[in-house]
C-alpha cells in the first residue's frame, strides 16, 4: 500500500524585544538563574501583567510577511495548567481571537511546481521557566529568568507532504522572521522551536489518520530525522494491523528515536477565559500602514533589488539573502568597498569556506564588514594580490586581527615603488646569465623563466605585469 | 445540572484539592443546591446577545519596551519554602 | 474632643493646626486597638513600632511642608489582602500566613505618599470569600454593636475598627459588596469606586473583573477625602482608567437638590426585612426634602445578578487561586514526598472549606463541555445587567437601595449552609458585575439596636456625584454619628 504523510506545524519563536512581554525584566540570554525576574514574572500575589508594546507590533509585521488578516480587536486568554513552570498556574496566551489568521507562505511541492502552506493562526504568548534537576538533593529547581520571555506561536495548516517540504517552510519562515528583525532565531538557544504534528492514510484516503505531536526538535536536520522516524514508524504499526495512538513523543537526536511523553496531567483541561487583566488591543488601519511602512526588507525583495540595483545574478542573491548574517555583512561590506560584485564573490567564496571549515554558523561568525573591505580593498588596489588576501582574511576570521596591521607586520604587501623593483631584477638578470642570452638569442620562451626567478625573489609581492614590463624594458633593449 | 461523587472528584482534581469523605459529601450537596439556583440563569433570554468583557471600553494599554528591573534574585526568592543555588526548590518533578 | 471621636478630616486639621501631634494620634490608636482588639479581633497584625517611627517621620515632613494632604498624619488601617511592604499580607488564610510582600501596592504607596500612618492589617474573610468574615483562618471578628454577631464580610475587619474608633479611616476591597455590606453590618460608610478608578496593583486577586480598593470611613467626607488620595489611572494596572479629576471638595460639600433618584422596584422585593425596607423609603423620603425627586423603577434583572456573579467570580478565582501551590510563597505542606503532593496537600491545608468549594465551583464552569452553558452564559447577562444600569441611567442621576436583607446575624448563622450566604449578596453584586461605584452609609437601626445601611448607586466615575449625596443625606441626619460605645 502507498502512504501519504500528513504533517502540520507548531513554531514557536521568541521575540527578540529587549523586554518581557508582560513586565520590565530583560530578555537578555543566559545570566545567573532567577536575576531576569521581579514581582510580576515570579507571579506574586496581586501584581498584574503590563503589555510590551513591541510584541505586538511584532506580531503584526509577522503576520504582515506571511499574507495573514490581521485580526482588528484581539484579546488574551488564560490557559490553566499546574507545574513548577508557570507561575502563575496559568500561562497568558491567546486562544479565541489570536492577533493573525488565514496566511501562508511558499514551498516548492513535491512535483516541483509552488505549493502553498497554509498558516492557521498566529499568537502571542509568554514562555515558560526552566526546570533543572538536582540529581544529588532529589530535588528540582526552578529558574524564571526565560519565563515571561514573549513568543509567537505559529500555526501552520496540516498541509505538508514530505520532510523537505517542511524543512523549507522552516528555512523560509525563519529568514522572515530573521529579515522582520522579529527574531534572531538561534535554534540551540530555543529561540525558535517546531513541534510537528504527524499521521499518516493510505494515499487517497479523504480523512486523517490518528495524529502525533513531536517535541524537542532542535534542529531541521533532527526535524528531517524525526519525521521519517515517526512516519515510518506509523506505517509500521499501521501494516502490522496495530493502531497509532495519539500522544506527545519525544524525539531523541542522539539516539535517532521518538518515545512517548508521560503527559503533564491525566485530564488536560486548560479551562481557557478571557484575561479579565488586560484590556483588549484594537488594531487600526493606520497602525497596519505604519508597520507596512517600517518593515523592514523582506529575503525576496532584497534579492529583486541585488539583481536589478547592484547587477548581481539569481543564483548570486538567492545564496545571499539565505542567512540574515550574510545579508548583513554583504550591505555593508558592499557600501565600505564600493563593488557589490567583489562583496559577493568575497563571501559567498571565501567567507562561507571559512565558516564551513570551521564549523561556524553564520550567526555566529565574528567577522566584521569593516575587516573584510579592508582585505577586498588592498587586493582591489593591488597592495596585496588575491592570494595574500585568502591568507589574511584567515587570519581575520581565525584571530580577528586588523588586516591592514597585518600585512604591515608581515611585509605581505606589494612592491609598488617601481624604483624598488630595479635593484633586485638586476640581481636576477645577473645570476641567469644562461637563460638572459638564451632570451636575447630570440627564445623567447625563456622569459618565463627569468619571470618565475624574479617573482621568487620579490616573495610574490610584486604585480606580475609590472614586473614584465620592467624585464622587457630591461632586456628588450 | 445533577452533581454526583464522580464530578466532585473530577472538580478536586482540576484544583489540586483533596477532600476528606466527608466534606466531599456535604461539598456534593452544597454545590448541588449552588447550581439548582445558579441555573435559574437558564430563564433568562440571552438570544443574541454578546458576551461582555471588560466593564468599559479601554483599549490598547501597553509599556514601552524598556528594561526597568535590576537583578535581585534574593528578593524574589525571600518567601520561597524551599530555594537552592538561587532557585526555587520542588520536589523532584521526574520519575 | 478626644482624637478617637474625630473624623478623619478633623483628625488632620488638628494636626495641621498642631493641636494633635502624629504620634499622639496614632498612641492614641494603637492604645484603643490594644485595649479592645483582643474581644473584636478587627487587626490581623498591627504595625505598633513601624506606626510610631513614622508617625515621627510624617509630623517631620508636615512641619518642612512635604506633607500637604487633608489627611496628612492621620493613621489608617489596610485589609489583608493588599500588600505592604515588609508587613505581613495574609488574606486571612493559611496558605499565605507567613507571607511578606516585597513591594507595596500602589494605593499603600498613594497612603504613603499623602502622609498616613499605618496602623495594621485587617482581618476579612479567607481571599475575600465571604460575607462574614467567619471564613478568616485567623478567626472571626466581632460586631462592635453585638459581639455575638458578624461583622459582614469580606471586608469585616475594616468597617468593624471604623465603628469601634480602632481606625478613623481604612482600606477595604469590594468584589460583590465587600466593602458595602459589612460598612452597613457596623453602621459606617464605605465607598466601591468605578470599576478602573482605583488601581488593583498590589490587591491579592479574588475576582480580577470585580474587584476594587475603597474606603471605609465615619461619613462620607472621609470617605471622599481618603478616595481622593487612592483614585487615578495607574501605569501598573492596565484596566485602570483615566478619568476626570475627582472633585474633593464637590463630593465632600453635600447637595441632593434637583438630582433624580430611581429606587429599583426588585431591591424591595420578597427577601427584604420589614426594618431594612421601612429604614430606606424612609431615607428616600428624607432626599426628598432635601430636594431630589425618587420614584421606583422595574429592574427585573436583579433575580439574575448572583447566580451570574458567581459563575464568574468563582472562575475567575479558580484560575487567580492556583498560583499557591507551595513553590514561590506561602505555606508549604510538610508531608508532601513528590510535585504532586507538594500541590495537593499544601493546597488542601492552606486553603478553608469556602474557598475551596468556590475554586470547585470555577473549575466547573470553565471545564470543557459546560463553559458555553456556565462561564458565556454569566458573559452574557453581564452584558444584560451593564445595559439594564445604562438604561437606568438614561433616566436618573443615581440609584438608591438596601445594601443587605438583613442587618447583622448572629455567628454561625450562615456558615452551614452556602447558598444562604450567596443569597444575602442580591442587593450588591450587580454593581460589581457592571462595574458602576456605590456608596453604603447608615441609615437607621433595627428593633435590636443593629446599624441598617443603603447604598447610592451612581453612573460610571461619578463618584463626586454619590459622595456629595451620601454627604447630604448625613448633614440631615445622625445615624452616621451613632457609635457602639453611646449604647
């Protein structure tokens, strides 16, 4: 029997405001456990949540860059849940009229032509705290500094098919909200989650089989991973007359396995209300034209304009504007050096060699603009040749060092004094006698060689031409 | 609506409370007659009409999005029954 | 006069005029509440040295000038279940007996900032659930005019220290009359802003919707003098509002001339004692001579206002309640081996019978499959009951009726049987459901000596226009004067 795979998303993202959604505590990563956290993200008694303005409006952009209605009077639910967690016993969320619904985003389909995924909804909601257990005191521990940290959950229809198709969502999905400045997006850091929800039918088979939803996907290589995992899986249980059963799976990457989540509760009643402590958000054209307005650069755009504004090819673009980290260092290295042609050629050859040999991800790569002009610039000038240049911008990469010290400490740069040159293309003249009257005699392949003595002993760094011209001139004569 | 042991159970359950027998009895029959007059509720026609939220109509109240709180994990933690490593201590949540 | 038998404005123009110190006032205070506290049991703590250090502090900053407020200096006493700073808040239940807030709420910071004395923190009924203050886990507080009865509830403690001169002004909070109904239980008036007009930050929630802070106090005066201080739009508490400045001086001069008064036909219905009924129309007739024009109208949606109430106070509470769970605050269970005992039993010993069957009763309505029929339906005839007052107010200024059925009851007397209770609320909660201000004050007494109180009703944010009635009616007559100690 053929098998059709049918899977839907939930991404949840965190939003790279400078806040809390709900109170004035930093969202800032990592610092020592409970020092991001005051009254109101602690849950104390009788404080009350203040709505950050920014998660909105980045809600809205979000919504703006995935073809969604924007929802014109939305509101908060609570959902009710215990565990160490959530302080409140309740997470504040958005389940009757979330801020955006009806949009989608493109993929390339199984046979090759668009598809559409549909998004469902998008909302706003606040993360939870960090558990930690304490092996030697049997005790667990908890840390809120993350709790209260706002995310947008994102909601896709079950409109997949196969493994690249969401893979592609999710590199799609991610460059927006990277682009949208909504994000940063860093998977290790939890920034951006995908819990996949997956059945499978016979192909043809109108209903949907019975659904699983994974979790703890922390990358889209484990996401390709777990879904042929779990479909296949699925299939098998199906074939051997068995049945799915509905439930929350685990996906470990280490071992290339799902297993069954004990679930939070027997009875998962979330008991969700309308939060009576906040008041709702009426969202005006006006406001939906100013975030228009200031959106930022959008992946397809930026590539429309590379290929029309700065003459740079499709394939050019597309691999450009596929990491906000390379969109980022191509603008202003193009701008500082003059030539969007070299900026791209620097980075989408040098650059990403440099990181694929290293292992860095984009994100994480230290290399400034203002560094790698420099080294396009001296290579563009003819101060160093291509070669140094490959050589210095290593030792950028590798140990941050300022190219242009560099090369002077190391006396890598070209000879460009002419007067320079004379001396030591005497010396050369005078130690191949053979091979200087072998030339003069009229064969003139020699001159190859004499050329290949003289570059040895500048050390390279002299341009080639103007070192022939010089020999010429010298020996022509 | 007829309330019986089950649902009270069930009710105990959703609120982390446990009953003695006893009080799930007398809390059986009071809840019964709580919700024989609460739903007298059911006469009133409500055919139509829009469930209301917020007394009044106040809309879009929201913060800057400005960092105004300082480290102080020793406060926050200064009513914990249990704290460890600057942490809130539970029992052990796994099994 | 003896300071005990000021009013609060009297209070802080003797002290302004330097004829009473700060601290003499609050010596006197805080002797009074230990003479007669141990029998009333109106102060779960009392701030006795923290009282007397700022006494000294505040007559410091009224002589430099800091301190200009008309209650500069005088003490107050604030319920249980709004925090202060460093001083225990218990909301009367176990599971927060050793809870000391880490910041005070906003109105405490407003006390503060005005130059008023804390004197302590007052017994209520556990989280505010109740009307007799019976379900206090610290025990029960004593009627001044009878101590065999209760002193109304939630906010009992607060109005039963107004009515023994244990306090010239407090703090209480109203979700479904908690304020209102014990001020008419001790014959003291109290005042339930607008819904929005006083901010909620720093109030442990009951019902987030419903609940409000206001004052209790001797007369209405006081009461306009102490909301002035505590009213205005709060950037900490996004559902409270901006609204025009009240006008203390307005609300605090007294007129019911020209206004227009409707007496809802359904607030005298079947449930009303004879007294309580006789004391209002006689009161309605008293503001009849003082000028305004009352006549009754239908309001058929008062049968509807507690069964609505409690769906949605209940729900509400179930979802505010579940923060204490043994982990960040409060009391924690001592026998609990895992997560899950940790919530069961230390909610199952800190909470009482009553705020446990309401959290029952809010799981209910919001439990899939009968939150459509429940919790929606309660949204519902809120709108209703929010219309029904809209249209009242088409035609009147405000609307005047019993606070209670009854006057005080004997202890004991409704705590067997809930629904009793929920009952004597008919009269109350349907201002909280609209969110509209009320203010109670006294207006005559029972053949057993008992206070009997009624309320103003007013249009949103018009609290000027209820207190200056309240103020009015009280120039004309003497029941506000009446103390337990004359009789």
């Amino acid at each position: 029997m053929e098998w059709e795979i049918v899977m839907g998303l939930e991404v949840h993202t965190e939003l790279a405001t400078k806040t809390k959604i709900f109170c004035g505590c930093s969202t800032e990563f990592g610092g020592e456990p409970n020092t991001h956290v005051c009254e109101i993200c602690s849950g104390q008694p009788g404080t009350l949540p203040l709505l950050n303005r920014r998660v909105v409006e980045f809600a809205v952009r979000t919504g703006l860059a995935t073809n969604c209605e924007i929802t014109r009077k939305t509101k908060f639910d609570r959902k009710n849940y215990f565990y160490p967690d959530l302080p409140k016993a309740y997470q504040i969320s958005q389940l009757y009229l979330p801020i955006c619904r009806n949009g989608c985003i493109e993929v390339k389909g199984q046979d090759g032509n668009p598809k559409k995924i549909g998004i469902h909804e998008i909302h706003m909601e606040e993360d939870a705290g960090k558990l930690v257990h304490d092996e030697f005191a049997d005790c667990t521990l908890v840390d809120y500094n993350r709790c209260g940290v706002p995310l947008l959950e994102i909601v896709s229809e079950p409109d997949f098919r196969s493994a690249d198709e969401v893979v592609e969502y999710l590199e799609k999905l991610r460059a927006i909200l990277q682009f949208t400045g909504v994000s940063d997006c860093k998977m290790q850091e939890g920034s951006l989650r995908a819990d996949v929800n997956l059945s499978v039918r016979p192909k043809g088979q109108a209903e949907f089989g019975t659904r699983t939803e994974m979790k703890n996907l922390n990358s889209f290589h484990a996401i390709a991973r777990a879904i042929e995992y779990e479909s296949r899986r699925q299939i098998d249980l199906l074939e051997d007359g068995e049945t799915v059963v509905q439930e929350t799976r685990r996906w470990d990457d280490n071992k290339g396995i799902s297993y069954a989540m004990r679930s939070k509760e027997d009875a998962q009643d979330y008991k969700y209300f309308p939060e009576p402590d906040l008041p709702p958000i009426e969202i005006s054209d006006a406001y939906i034209e100013k975030v228009k307005a200031e959106m930022p650069e959008l992946p397809e755009a930026k590539k429309r304009r590379y290929q029309e504004a700065l003459g740079l090819s499709e394939y050019d673009t597309s691999i450009l504007t596929s990491d906000l980290a390379f969109v980022r260092l191509f603008e202003a290295t193009e701008k500082l050096c003059q030539s969007p042609k070299d900026a791209a050629n620097w980075i989408m050859g040098e650059v990403m060699k440099l990181l694929n040999d290293s292992g860095t991800l984009p994100e994480d790569m230290t290399l400034s603009p203002e560094k790698l002009a420099a080294v396009i610039n001296m290579v563009k000038s003819g101060k160093i040749n291509r070669g140094t240049g490959k050589k210095v911008l290593e030792k950028v990469f590798s140990e941050d060092v300022d190219p242009e010290t560099y090369v002077k400490e190391n006396n890598l740069a070209q000879i460009t004094d002419l007067s320079a040159l004379r001396p030591v293309l005497e010396e050369v003249i005078a130690a191949n006698e053979k091979s200087v009257s072998e030339y003069k005699g009229g064969k003139t392949q020699a001159m190859g060689y004499i050329m290949g003595q003289a570059m040895r002993a500048l050390k390279g760094k002299a341009p080639a031409q103007e070192v022939q011209k010089l020999l010429h001139e010298m020996l022509d004569n | 609506m007829q309330i019986d042991k089950t649902l009270v159970m069930y009710l105990e359950k959703l609120g982390r409370i446990e009953l003695s027998e006893e009080q799930r009895a007398a809390c059986e029959k009071d809840l019964q007659s709580i919700l024989d007059y609460i739903d007298t509720l059911n006469e009133l026609d409500t055919e139509g009409v829009e469930p209301a939220s917020h007394s009044f109509p106040v809309a879009n109240v929201v913060r800057e999005d400005v960092v105004t709180n300082t480290a102080r994990a020793d406060v926050i933690l200064a009513n914990a029954p249990d704290s460890r490593e600057g942490c809130f201590a539970v029992p052990k949540t796994v099994e | 006069m003896e300071i005990l038998d000021m009013s609060a404005l009297a209070l802080g123009s003797a002290i302004r005029e330097k004829q009473i110190g700060v601290r003499e006032a609050a010596q006197a205070y805080l002797d009074a509440i230990e003479a007669q506290d141990g029998a009333l049991h109106c102060y779960n703590t009392v701030c006795r040295d923290e009282a007397l250090q700022r006494a000294d502090e505040v007559q410091k900053g009224i002589d430099d000038g800091t301190y200009t407020s008309p209650l500069a200096g005088v003490p107050v006493g604030i319920k249980d279940n709004i925090c202060t700073k460093g001083v225990k808040t218990t909301c009367s239940s176990k599971i927060l007996s050793n809870f000391v807030p880490t910041y005070d709420a906003t109105v405490v910071q407003k006390l503060h900032a005005a130059g008023l004395v804390t004197l302590g923190k007052l017994n209520m009924d556990e989280f505010a659930m109740g009307s007799t203050t019976e379900t206090s886990y610290t025990g029960v507080t004593h009627n001044p005019w009878d101590l065999d009865r209760v002193p109304g509830g939630s906010s009992g403690g607060a109005a039963a220290a107004v009515a023994a001169r244990l306090a010239p002004v407090t703090l209480g909070s109203d979700t479904g009359g908690s304020i209102r109904q014990p001020a008419s239980f001790c014959g003291v008036s109290g005042l339930k802003p607008t819904y929005g007009a006083v901010s909620r930050y720093g109030l442990v929630a009951y019902a987030s919707s419903l609940d409000q802070i206001g004052p209790l106090a001797h007369d209405a005066a006081d009461c306009a003098a102490l909301f002035a201080e505590i009213e205005g739009k709060d950037p900490m508490d996004g559902t409270s509002m901006e609204n025009p400045k009240f006008d203390f001086a307005a609300a605090a001069a007294g007129s019911l001339a020209g206004k227009k008064i409707g007496l809802p036909a359904d607030y005298f219905g079947e449930g009303l004692a004879p007294e309580v009924r006789a004391a209002v129309e006689a009161a309605a007739k008293t503001c009849e001579t003082l000028g305004a024009t009352v006549e009754t109208f239908p309001m058929p949606i008062v049968k509807y206002a507690v069964p609505a109430y409690y769906i949605i106070a209940c729900a509400e509470a179930c979802s505010n309640l579940s923060r204490y769970d043994g982990i960040k605050y409060g009391y924690r269970s001592p026998n609990a081996e895992n997560l899950m005992e940790t919530y069961v039993k230390t909610r199952s010993e800190g909470f009482g019978m009553e705020v446990k069957r309401r959290i029952m009763l809010g799981n209910f309505v919001l439990s899939s499959g009968y939150y459509d029929a429940y919790y929606n339906k309660a949204l519902k005839a809120k709108k209703l009951i929010q219309q029904s007052f809209f249209d009242a107010f088409e035609k009147y200024d405000m609307l005047l009726g019993p606070v209670a059925p009854t006057t005080a009851l004997k202890l004991g007397e409704n705590l067997s049987d809930p629904l009793k209770m929920y009952l004597g609320d008919i009269y109350t909660v349907m201002i909280n459901i609209a969110g509209v201000p009320s203010m109670a004050l006294p207006c005559g007494f029972d053949g057993a000596g008992l206070p009997i109180g009624m309320q103003f009703i007013g249009k949103p944010f018009c609290e000027a226009e209820i207190l200056s009635a309240a103020a009015a009616f009280q120039q004309a007559t003497d029941f506000h004067k009446q103390s337990p100690q004359q009789r």
